[in-house]
C-alpha cells in the first residue's frame, strides 16, 4: 500500500485514471463527452470509459474500471453513484476522484469540492490524495447517511423522471405526498453506555456533513471519527415540516453541541416496527441495525487545502 503522498504523485505524474459515469443520473448522460473530454485535455490517461445507462450496469462498469489498474477512478454521478465506488474501493489504493453530477451532491459538498464540472476536474489534476472515513451499516459502507423512516419510504417511491426534471426538490414534493399517510416511529438508539428514545417521523445518522445539499451542522466533516444521529421533528407531521425547514435554513450556523445532535463512534439502532432502512438514498434491509464507522477507510482526490487527519 503506498503513502498517500505516493498514490498522490502518481496520479499527477502518470495521470492513470479510468472514468465511469452514471448516465442515469440528472446530468451523467448531458455531461458524460464533456467530461471525458475534459479529462483528456488535463492529461489523464484514461485506460477505460464507461458511460453506465442501463439498471444494474453501474457496479459492473465500476468493477470493469477497477480491473484496469488505474491509479485513480473516477465517478461521474449523484451520490449513490460515488457511495458506490466508495464501497468497492474501501481500503484499496486507489484513489476515489468525484464528478459531481447528481441531485444534491452532499459527499461533494463535505469534501468541499467544487460542484462545477470544469472546477471538478482541476481538482483531479492539481488536488492531493486525502483518507476519509466510511461509515458501515451492519457490514455496508456509506459515504453520506442511513435514513429510517420516512426518508426510505421517500427512496423508494421517488420517480426517476422526476429527479431529473426537477433535481432535489423531487424529494420534498414526493414527501409531501406520503407524509399524510405516514406513521411515527418510536426508535431507540443504544451508544457508548446509554439509551436515547425519539418519537419521530424520521432519524438519520450522518458520516458526512450535508444532507439533501445543506449542512447538517457547521462542525461536522468526513474525516472526524463520528456518526451524528438525530432525529427530524417529533411524532406529529407538522413538527417534522417545521424541523425540515428550521434545519435546512439554519444548519450552517447549528453546532454538535446541540442536545438534538447524538455524535458517536458506533451506535445500535432499533425501532418499534420493523422499518425501512436507506444507505445514501439506496433501500438496504430493514431496523435493527448496527451502524459504525471504519476510519481512514477511503482515499479520495481533494483540493489542497483540505483537512486530512
């Protein structure tokens, strides 16, 4: 396994990449030429290129591409796009380089990248090779978050088409249309010696620090060793209209230190019905669950400046 500073070097020396754009995404299919084009133009040899457009195609392009060598893949999509690489190059050396080209972003947006794909790109090529960590419900990786309650029924029932003629704002208008139909949950979340119980519509647990394109607190990133559990409004549908809108409007200015605001290493989640649990906006089985993190676990190309514990 080489330094960072060594798989950093040779990705600037040697531009070895393979690239892999999930063309179903709102802009992968829009941007897919660009960004190759782009790439080719910075330097990179690109030994692979694979615009994904067909269900179930992304994973097999992506383990096409790691197949390959390269010192650095590329994904180009939305976020359960890059949480899928993340997955697959979890404690590889390999690098993890990111082309934000989905809804909200929010793995891109904790690593400060920029979201312009021009801007991407020069980040890719000038940027240095930093280790994040992963979080792991039961034995999966995420990048972003696990959402149980109303987030996963929202994963399940958001219509492709909508994503992409309206991009996040599919999400609220989906919730809104099940919201009056939906049920509480009574979770209870066991960490570190004690027991939280929340009456809610939904809990999430963060590895990462934004959540549908906004900062969940101003204190939190990918590289800090917690998962920040907290739940969104209380059992009644209005308070979790309130919430979602205070938190949304607010969440640059919030801190961890906030009694809403569960940051721990490793956490056991259970709820009083078995529910639906989403993994970066990917339904993945159902509560109880044990949610962790695994340190250090991903390398990913960054802009210089940012922080690497």
């Amino acid at each position: 396994m080489r330094t960072k500073q060594e798989l950093g070097a040779a990705i600037r020396h040697e531009r070895r990449a393979a690239l892999v754009v999930n063309a179903r995404s709102r802009r992968g299919r829009r941007l897919y030429e660009h960004a190759r084009s782009r790439l080719a133009e910075a330097g990179f040899d690109l030994l692979g290129c694979y615009p994904a457009d067909q269900p179930g195609e992304l994973e097999r392009s992506l383990a096409d591409a790691l197949a390959l060598g390269p010192d650095l893949l590329i994904a180009g999509g939305g976020d359960g796009t890059q949480s899928a690489a993340a997955r697959l190059l979890a404690h590889r050396d390999i690098a993890l380089g990111l082309l934000p080209l989905g809804t909200t972003n929010n793995f891109a947006r904790t690593l400060g990248l920029p979201l312009d794909l021009d801007a991407a790109v020069a980040v890719l090529a000038e940027g240095k090779v930093i280790d994040v960590d992963l979080g792991l419900a039961g034995d999966v990786p995420f990048a972003n978050h696990v959402g149980v309650g109303l987030s996963a029924d929202i994963m399940l029932r958001t219509p492709p088409a909508l994503k992409r003629v309206t991009g996040r704002l599919a999400y609220p208008a989906t919730a809104l249309a099940l919201l009056a139909r939906h049920r509480a949950l009574r979770a209870t979340v066991r960490a570190e010696g004690t027991t939280h119980e929340f009456h809610t519509h939904q809990l999430y647990v963060a590895n990462g620090g934004f959540h549908a394109g906004r900062p969940i607190t101003s204190d939190t990133d990918a590289d800090d060793r917690l998962l920040v559990a907290y739940p969104v409004g209380g059992p009644t549908r209005r308070g979790l209209l309130r919430d979602t809108a205070h938190n949304a409007a607010t969440g640059h200015r919030r801190t961890l230190a906030e009694t809403t605001f569960l940051a721990v290493g490793e956490l056991w989640l259970e709820t009083d019905r078995p529910a639906r649990v989403e993994v970066d906006g990917e339904l993945c089985g159902h509560t109880p669950i044990r949610i962790g993190l695994a340190a250090n676990a991903l390398r990913v190309m960054a802009p210089t400046d940012s922080k690497d514990r």
